[in-house]
C-alpha cells in the first residue's frame, strides 16, 4: 500500500491489524540482534586450522625467528601476500597488529599531532582541521574524528560513491579539510562500489587540496563479495601514480572478516616516503607486530587464490542470510512507500531509508519486541541523520531463522510507523 494515496479508512484498517501483530509480537519475548557486523561462529570455524599449521616451524622465508621482537613493518612473505589485496606494492605495505582500525587511528593520531613529513606538517598547527564524511557511513570512523577533535563535514553519496563535485569543490574551497574518509568496495552500510570515474577523481585530490591532504582509503571489504563476478574497484594507488599523488593515500585492509576477527592482521598500503615517516613513529609505539600470527596466515592461505577461494566459503555462508533480508523487505515493503534499501553484492550490511522522521521511532519499536537494531543516526557524523532516515541492518551473525524472525519485526516496525505517521500529520 502507498500511505500517501490511501483513505484514512483504510489507513485505520491497516494500522489495526499492524497493532495486533505487534501486541503478539510482543508477548513472545525475543531476543534477536542485527546490529553489529560480526562474523557467525561458523564463518570463523572456517579458519580453525590456522591453529596447528605452523606445527612448531616459527622461521619466516628469510629466516626471521617470528617468536622474537623486531620485523615493524612485518613479514616479507606476509606483505607479498596481503600487497595483493591493497593493490599496492610489497615495499609499500606494512603489516600492523590484529585491528585496522587501530592502525587508521595512529595514522591520524601522527597526521594530526606529530605531522607526517616531521613536527612542521601537524595538522594541529594550522587550527582545528576538519575532514570530509560521506554519508552514510562507519560510526567507528566518525569516532576517530571525534576523539581527535577534527570537525565532520559530511557528504552525500549515490550508487557511484561520494558526490565528487561537491567533495572537489569543498577541497578547494577549504584548506583546512585534511582528508576523506572511503570505504570503496561494498561499502559500509550502503554496499555501494565506487565507479571508476569517482576512483580516478578520489585519486586527483592530492593535487587540488591544501598542503599534507590525505585520502584514509578504508577497504575493509575489497574481497568480501557475495559472488564471483561482483562489481570490481579500480585500483586507487595505480590512478594516483598516474596523477603523481601517492603520498596523498593510505590505505587499509585486515582479514578480521576473513580469519578471526580477533586474531587476525590488519595491514596497509602507502607510498614508501608516507611509510618512512610512519614507520619512524610507529618504532615509538612497538617493537614489532605478532610476526606469528602473520606467518600462520600465510601458510593457512598459501597464496592469493587460496585467500580468494577461502572467501567462496564465506560467501556461502553469507549469501543466504543477505537473500533473506532482502526477500523480507520485497514482500513486505516493495511497491509502497515506506522505505527503500540497497542490494548490495559483497560486504556486511543492507543500508535501509525509512519515511523522513522515522528511522529513531522504527529502532525504538523494534527494540521494545526484542529486536536490536543498530542505534538510528550511528551512520552519521556525530550520530545526526539530518533526515532520521538510515538504519544499518547487519546479518551475518545471527542464524538464518533469527534474521527470517528479526526481519519479519522489522518489515512490521516500518509498516507501523509509517502508517502512525500518516495518520497523525
Ligand atoms: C569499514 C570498516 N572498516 C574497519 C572495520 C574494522 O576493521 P578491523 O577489525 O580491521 O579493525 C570495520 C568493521 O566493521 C568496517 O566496517
């Protein structure tokens, strides 16, 4: 139904038995969850072997003891191997801890207050700097900034990534604005593939931004599609040498969502000049990454098409759960009026837009049957939907039967809300 062209009548039948629904719903106490991108316990039984596969056998490729300190930059074997997903080169990889985002916040810690050619560049010198934000997009980002200090602008996105005449116009315009937060491969939470022409632009913004602009190029999902034959990315780093703007890129990926997302690695690709000022601050920090662990990875996966072959597995596990949520919200809400939502081919979650002013009252809803959906306005620079509009949904973890149940609440959620909203304006 379309609540715009609708009777009032029908409006009051509908909501009837949308009340009734939801009053059962609510008397059967559930206790289901689509927040958080987690890998299921299946998914990460999928790596268990890397448990036993160096078999007392600790020596890198060039005789490295990995059980000692020292390798900062990590593993040559590791950063051959995981190069290959960043699109960088070996010598412009460095290996880091179990988390990315670790590394994304020391990269803007040493941005912004140490300065990335020396004390002189800091970001911090020149006031409080300010980054852009396309929206929707990762709280976890937004946290970074936040914790720093540096305002968020946001930007808008559409099905080809970020809004390039708006990001190149502000970059212009403002020489303040340090950077740019990407996820540019089944983005998070939309599942959007930037377009190689946003690519190519992304890649040129070094050469029209003020001085130390760095682009934090987070592609937590480069390998993470649902099927072969997924939309491809252009490779960033190959584009900006064309441009001659590698210094304005860091890059990042992790295997938290390929092996173990406590205990996997987290690395990322930067010119071998951004690498030599990192790497300075970086032996501040630590002495040395779990070469271990890195050596683990690299002989569980052998090569670069066992990690892609490795990423079928996932892919069957996953698919499934992402057909259900998409199954629900086409025989719940298609044809009306009261959402829309995005198909992604790869990545962690389904980006869903409510009726302006809705998405706080659907989680709200949702939560009081026993449904936990991720906070409304998480996907927004300091947790503002503008439009209350975006609602993250996440199925990976949860079994099939809780997303079919969850989904279920949340087609009901929507439908009840808009048809509220309606009937009161
Ligand atoms: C876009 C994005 N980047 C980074 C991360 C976290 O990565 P890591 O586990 O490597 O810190 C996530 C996790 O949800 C994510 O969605």
């Amino acid at each position: 139904m379309y609540v715009d062209q609708a009777s009032k009548e029908q409006l009051q039948a509908l909501l009837a038995d949308l009340e009734s629904q939801y009053a059962q719903l609510k008397a059967a106490k559930l206790g289901l969850d689509l927040t958080r991108g987690k890998p299921s316990s299946a998914q990460l039984d999928l790596s268990n072997s890397m448990d036993t596969v160096l078999q007392g056998n600790f020596k890198g490729s060039d005789g490295t003891d990995t059980r000692n300190y020292g390798g900062l930059d990590g593993l040559p074997e590791a950063k051959a191997l995981f190069s290959q997903m960043l699109g960088v080169k070996p010598e412009e990889t460095l290996i880091g801890g179990n988390a990315s985002l670790t590394l994304m916040f020391q990269i803007l810690n040493f941005a912004h207050n140490f300065g990335v050619r020396g004390a002189a560049s800091a970001w911090n010198k020149e006031g409080r700097i300010k980054f852009l934000c396309p929206v929707p997009g990762y709280d976890r980002h937004f946290a970074i900034c936040e914790e720093l200090g540096i305002e968020m602008i946001p930007v808008k996105m559409d099905e080809n990534g970020p809004d390039m005449d708006q990001v190149e116009s502000l970059v212009k315009a403002d020489k303040l604005i340090k950077g740019i937060w990407c996820v540019p491969r089944f983005s998070n939470p939309s599942g959007i593939v930037y377009s190689d022409a946003v690519v190519e632009r992304i890649a040129g913004l070094g050469k029209i931004a003020g001085p130390n602009f760095r682009v934090m190029w987070d592609n937590a999902y480069c390998i993470h599609a649902l099927q072969r034959g997924a939309p491809a990315l252009a490779n960033v780093m190959d584009l900006a040498r064309k441009h001659g703007t590698e210094d304005s890129l860091f890059i990042f990926g992790s295997t938290s969502k390929i092996t173990f997302a406590g205990a996997g690695l987290a690395f990322m690709g930067a010119s071998v000049e951004n690498l030599k000022h990192f790497k300075k601050h970086l032996g501040i920090v630590t002495i040395g990454p779990d070469k271990v662990n890195q050596l683990r990875h690299v002989k569980f996966f052998g090569d670069f098409n066992g990690l892609l072959a490795h990423m079928d597995k996932h892919a069957e596990l996953l698919k499934p759960r992402f057909d259900a949520v998409i199954s629900h919200l086409d025989s719940g809400i298609k044809n009306t009026d009261m959402g829309s939502w995005t198909v992604p081919q790869g990545g962690y979650f389904v980006s869903f837009d409510a009726r302006p002013g809705l998405a706080k009252e659907i989680v709200k809803l949702a939560d009081e049957v026993g449904v936990k959906l991720t906070p409304a306005g998480a996907t927004f620079p300091y947790g503002k939907d503008p439009e209350d509009r975006n609602i993250r949904l996440a199925p990976s973890f949860p079994s099939l039967a809780d997303i079919n149940k969850a989904m279920e609440v949340f087609v009901l959620c929507v439908k009840l809300a808009s048809v509220r909203q309606k009937l009161a304006a």
